[in-house]
C-alpha cells in the first residue's frame, strides 16, 4: 500500500517537473534561440 502512494507522488512529481520544463521550452521557442542565449549568458 505504501509503494502504491509513493509510486503515485513520484508520477505526480515527474508530471509538474515535465511540465515545467515544457513551459520553458514553449517560451524559449517563443523568444527565439537568440534571446534565450542572451538571458542565460
């Protein structure tokens, strides 16, 4: 029963990091590859 809970919180975790990181990428093609590196130098 514990395994099940935690299996279930770490697909949860792995759903909002993938999420997150979708997000990122949207706003990096969004701004162009350019300004991206600009932000991150």
């Amino acid at each position: 029963m514990d395994d099940s809970v935690q299996k279930s919180c770490w697909g949860l975790t792995a759903k909002a990091v993938i999420g997150i990181a979708g997000i990122i990428v949207l706003f990096w093609l969004v701004s162009g590859a350019e300004a991206a590196a600009a932000v991150a130098s």
